[in-house]
C-alpha cells in the first residue's frame, strides 16, 4: 500500500484509453477527500501450502500513512517510518523511501497497484480492469483489480506471481474524511510499552 496513493503524471506504455479513464475518475474522486481509511482483508495463496488470510487497515493523507497488519505495523508521517514488528516487540525507525514498485506483493503496493509503472492496463470487463507487465521478465505476471458502486471505489485486488503464489487484498470498509479523527501518522510509544526501540535513520 502506501507516498501519494494516487498519481497519474506519467502514462503507462500501451495504456488502454478506458482503463485510463477509468483511474483517473478514481483520483479525482479520493484526490478530493484529502483522507482515506480501508480495512481489508489480505491474502496470500502460495502454490502447495495452506493459504494465509489476516484482517488489515490503512489510513493515508498527502504523504503520510499508516498501515495496520496483525502482525506489523508501518507509520509514516513522509519524513520517518516507524516499523513495528508485534512478534518480536521491536520497533525500527528509518528514514521514509517510498517502496520500491517491484515489490508489487507488499500490502502498500498492492493498494496503489494502479499507479505501478511496471505494468501496463487495459479494461477486462465491466469495472474491471487488468495490469500486464511492461516487460516480460518482470516477476508478477497478471493483476486485476475490482471496482464497485457509480463512486468507482475499489473492492478487490489480486496478483499472480511468477512462482505461483497469488496475493489477494479485499476491501471491507472504505471511508473517506477531510482530517483524521486523530494523529494516525506518528508512532505513540504507549501504546507499545516494553518494547525495544532501535533508531537506524541516517538524516
């Protein structure tokens, strides 16, 4: 997921002019929320393996972001990120680099799927649109994502890797605000006590 989540300055190669419209109508629709709120359902389907399936949220304003996962946490307010692993009770901070878009499987990246340079998109159905790479050596293969309602909100996105695995992120509840009901984008110690705290950014 998750970084402006939106941004269309650049085309996609062999971009299908429907599909295009169709994602634009998306970010002029969240562009003018200013805040975002999901919670999703994430899901990974390895190929000889029981498939995992964990409960997520995701709130995002400007570059700031906040993404919730059973097991970590990421917080950023566009200059730090906070990494929160929940199992081992430690927390890392780095300085904030958007990630990187070949990494297509983290949760940020499936939910910006859209705006991925690596892929090219053509209109697959009624509000369904599919990804297909730019090249033909990249590892994710196929990606298509579900949209719903006249808003065109997005309900469902899925990717299919090259080693068989699929990645799946569902959406149970979008909500839009003009501000956060609270700061989201900063890490509150407190609500972590015991944990080790180890400072790695640079700037």
């Amino acid at each position: 997921m998750l970084f402006p989540i939106l941004a269309f300055s650049q085309e996609v190669p062999d971009a299908d002019p429907a599909a295009r419209s169709l994602l634009q109508q998306i970010e002029a629709g969240l562009d003018e929320q200013g805040f975002i709120h999901y919670a999703f359902d994430l899901g990974i389907y390895p190929p000889e393996s029981d498939s995992i399936v964990q409960e997520g949220e995701y709130w995002q304003q400007g570059t700031s972001y906040h993404l919730a996962l059973e097991d970590i946490n990421f917080i950023s307010n566009g200059v730090s990120l906070w990494v929160v692993d929940k199992a081992s009770e430690e927390i890392q901070i780095h300085d904030y680099e958007d990630p990187d878009p070949s990494e297509v499987a983290h949760p940020q990246n499936l939910l910006k799927i859209y705006q991925n340079p690596n892929f090219r998109y053509r209109l697959a159905g009624d509000q369904m649109i599919e990804f297909l790479p730019v090249e033909k050596d990249f590892e994710y293969f196929r990606a298509v994502m579900h949209l719903s309602g006249s808003a065109l909100e997005i309900s469902k996105i899925r990717v299919w890797s090259k080693d068989g695995y699929q990645y799946e992120v569902r959406m149970s509840k979008s909500e839009y605000k003009q501000t956060p009901s609270n700061d989201e984008f900063t890490l509150n110690e407190a609500n972590y006590p015991g944990y080790h705290i180890e400072d790695l950014r640079i700037n």
